[in-house]
C-alpha cells in the first residue's frame, strides 16, 4: 500500500472525502495537513 500525505482544507466534510478518495485509490494517510487557503502561491501548493 502507498502512503501518502493528505493536504485539504479545514472543513470536516471535505477532510471526509478526501480521506475516502485516498482510501479508493489505495493509500494509507500518513499525516493530514489543513488550510483554510490551498491557492495561495505562497504555500507552493494549488
């Protein structure tokens, strides 16, 4: 199995569907990593 790192946003509903959608595709979440802003280019990550 993959491991992965899961960066969403900081919303339950979304923490939810990510976690199934990596579950799906065959990961285990290693760490989970929330913001409340994914598109800022400072954070090197969109």
């Amino acid at each position: 199995m993959n491991s992965a790192i899961l960066i969403t946003y900081d919303k339950e509903d979304s923490i939810n569907e990510a976690l199934g959608l990596c579950d799906a595709a065959g990961y285990q979440i290693v760490h989970t990593i929330t913001q409340n802003f994914l598109k800022k280019p400072k954070y090197g990550i969109s």
